[in-house]
C-alpha cells in the first residue's frame, strides 16, 4: 500500500512539473513595471535609521 501512494505521489509531481512548458510562459504577455527613464521620478530610498544611543 506504501508502494502505491509512493507511485502515484512520483507521478503527480512530474505532471506538476511538466505541465508547465517554457513555450507557454514565453507566449503569455509580461507586464512591465515602471523603471529607471520610463517617466516619471522614483523617490530615493529612505535614510537609514540613526544608531541607538548608549
């Protein structure tokens, strides 16, 4: 009976990994964020914190 769970949990694992070919992800649209030069400012990063006081 282990056996069996083990068989089939081995068979849907690969299923989960071979479901999903590159050729699929390379055709889905990818939304690009806004970067650096795509108009508009980005604010800098915040300031590091101060160091505590002993």
């Amino acid at each position: 009976m282990k056996k069996i769970f083990t068989i089939l949990f081995t068979v849907i694992l690969n299923a989960a990994f071979l479901s999903c070919d590159p050729q699929d992800l390379a055709e889905h649209e990818i939304e690009l964020q806004a970067c650096c030069g795509d108009g508009g400012d980005i604010p800098p990063p915040p300031p590091p914190p101060d160091p505590p006081i002993n």
